[in-house]
C-alpha cells in the first residue's frame, strides 16, 4: 500500500497548466468556495501576489489516481528577529480560505493524505515554520492536520483564531421572508433610508453581470471607492479589474451599484455560485452617509440573489465588522496553525511563541513596553497574540 502512494512537486504555473483538469474537478468538491480554489484564481493571485516567493502545487497520487493537491508558497522572511524559511498555503488577506484540495471527504483518507504530505516535506523541502492560516472550521483540514500532528507527535505547534464569516443559509426563500426574518431595528432602518434617499430624488439600482461593456462599470466602482472612507489599498485596483473581469466571463459577477439622480453613490459586487452569493466588496460616497446608501445597496444586493439567482446561502467572507451580525445570523470561524519543524531557528520560534512570549503577555508592565517597541519599530502588532 505504501509503495501505491506518490507525490509530483509542481513548481511552476507553466507545468500546472499541464493539470488544469484535476486542479478544477478537484475544486469544484471544495464545498461552497470553488471559484477561489481552482486553475484561475491560482493564476490570478500569483500574477499579483507572488513576488519572489518559491510556488509549489504537491499533487498527491494513490496509484494513478489523484488524492489531492496541497498548493504552497514558500517564504524566507523576519519571525521573531530571525530569518525563517516559512510554508503557507497559497492565499492572502484576498482569499476568503485557504485550502488542501481533497477528492475524499473522508476524514481517515484525508488524514492519510496529510500524512503522505507531511512525509514528503520533511525530507525534501527545507523549512521552519508553516503558518496555515483562514482554514475554515467547518472543512476537515483543520482537523486532519491537528489529529496527525498530535498523534505523532514529531512538532509542536500553536493554534490561533483568524477571524470570523457571518452567513446565513437555509432553504431557498424570498427576499421578503429574508428580511421579515431580520430584527425590527433593521427592518426600520431600511425603511427610514430608502424613504431619505427617495426625498433626495430618483433612486436606481443597476446590476452589471457580462463582461460586455463591463470596464465602465468597474470605472464607476472604483469612483465611488475613491470617495468613500476606504484606504487606497497596497495592491492598487488591477488586481480586482482582474478579479471581476475574470468571475464577469465565468457568469459569476453581481456587480450592483446604486445611483440617486444618476449619480453612482454606492457599489460593490458578490460572486454568485453554486447557490452561494459570496459579497466581496463594497464602498459608499462619504457624502450620502447620512442616508445610509450602504444599507441600500446591500438590500437590494440581496434582494436580486435571493430573487433572481435563488441562491440559498449568503456568505460576508472575511472579518467580524459590527453590521455583519445585523444582517447574518450564523457566524463560523477560521483557523490558523502554526507548525513549528525541529530545525534551529524552528526551535527558537517555537521557544519564543509557546515560553517567552507568554510569560511576557502575563507581566503587563513589561508587555506595554515591548507592544510599543514592536509598533514603533514595524508599524505592526506582534504576530499571532
């Protein structure tokens, strides 16, 4: 049975081409997140995430047949003072999870698929630490990862919570019964601002779903961005021109904008899948905060994929923002690990992140005064507390 297993180390997008076909079937058995785990999202976030960072995509076989695909990125980079070689799975802050690509959703088979993977790095890829971050609580990676881990006992390791996703799922319903079910603040709120906002004028929603003559579309998103009170993100507005050109071609795009006497005030999109709207991002003019045109566009957002694309669940992706818990009802959380491999530095990582750390965060005094020295130094909070 050993003997059955093997593994192919693919270190370019050049030679993953050559497995488009088992990148994609495989995605689409990924739950509700294929469009962010299949042959053209990995492209579209190497092209703009990649850098100088080393990719590798370990397709795991079991005879002839694919078992999955573990898609890395390999880092060497600061931790804790000292140059690392750090594994994550491919994605970043633009990735709503990161995952393994199983075909089985058996947890033995996918423990087992873990630990062929695990075997293979441990004598053929040089590395410090792992960091698998934004694994969402309700996939088995997390869990296949943890029980090996503990059951063999060859790392230490660290859990972390990353963030939450608000959702709410259910049997496919309409709008109106979507809402009645949501509390009477917001019910009133709703009401209270399209009433403020029909007094300003002619209110208009316009949802752009083809790629025909989307550019003016986008244009008109990244216009309103630009008034809104959202920062001008590092990656510049080419990696989401990317983004929605490429879900607009695959029929997935829902982008919305609201427009008051013709004027664009709000807009944003979701990528409809599956039966599963996924709201990726939106901004509002600063000017018409008072008539709460953010509230707008998400109703009416949702209204059409409820409506029209009779979707039965509706995911916020990323983050805990207080209006999340207005409007979704269930919440679920994503996981992160570290894993810390028995080389030197890994050691002293471990050693800083599982004792020293620690023992700092309970002396308070001490605590403030490296918290500041830390910022004042990095413009970031130490990592994973």
């Amino acid at each position: 049975m050993k003997n059955n297993w093997k593994i192919k180390d693919v270190t370019s997008l050049e030679e993953l081409a050559n497995f488009k076909v088992e990148v994609d079937s495989l995605a689409l058995l990924q739950d509700s997140y294929q469009p962010y785990l299949d042959f053209d999202w990995f492209v579209l976030w190497l092209k703009h995430f990649k850098k100088k960072n080393q990719v590798h995509f370990f397709l795991i076989y079991k005879g002839n047949k694919i078992q999955g695909i573990a898609p890395l990125i390999i880092k060497k980079e600061r931790y804790k003072g000292i140059n690392v070689v750090k594994l994550q799975i491919i994605g970043n802050v633009y990735s709503p999870v990161k995952l393994f690509l199983f075909k089985s959703k058996d947890l033995s088979e996918r423990k087992e698929f873990v630990a062929r993977f695990f075997n293979y790095i441990a004598k053929n890829i040089k590395w410090d630490i792992m960091d698998f971050d934004a694994i969402p609580e309700e996939h088995d990676l997390y869990k296949a990862i943890n029980e090996w881990i503990v059951s063999n006992r060859r790392y230490k390791t660290k859990p972390y919570s990353c963030f939450g996703n608000w959702y709410s799922r259910g049997k496919a319903i309409s709008s109106d019964i979507f809402f009645k079910n949501r509390s009477r603040n917001l019910r009133a709120s709703i009401k209270k601002n399209y009433k403020k906002t029909r007094k300003k004028g002619e209110m208009q929603f316009i949802m752009v779903k083809h790629p025909d003559g989307i550019e003016e579309y986008i244009n008109i998103y990244f216009d309103v961005y630009s008034k809104s009170w959202k920062k001008n993100e590092s990656v510049g507005p080419h990696f989401y021109i990317d983004l929605m050109n490429g879900f607009a071609r695959k029929g997935l795009l829902r982008l919305g904008i609201v427009m008051i006497e013709d004027k664009p005030v709000a807009a944003g999109f979701a990528i409809v899948h599956n039966k599963v709207a996924c709201f990726e991002k939106t901004a509002y003019d600063k000017e018409f905060l008072s008539l709460g045109v953010g509230g707008i566009w998400l109703t009416e957002m949702i209204k059409y994929v409820l409506d029209t694309d009779k979707v039965v669940e509706i995911d916020f992706l990323r983050g805990d923002d207080a209006y999340k818990k207005r409007w979704m009802e269930n919440r679920r959380e994503r996981r992160g690990l570290i894993i810390y491999n028995n080389s030197l530095k890994g050691r002293i990582a471990s050693i800083c992140d599982l004792k020293i750390w620690p023992a700092i965060k309970r002396n308070k005094n001490l605590y403030g005064i490296i918290y500041k020295f830390i910022n004042n130094r990095s413009g970031k909070q130490p990592h994973h507390t």
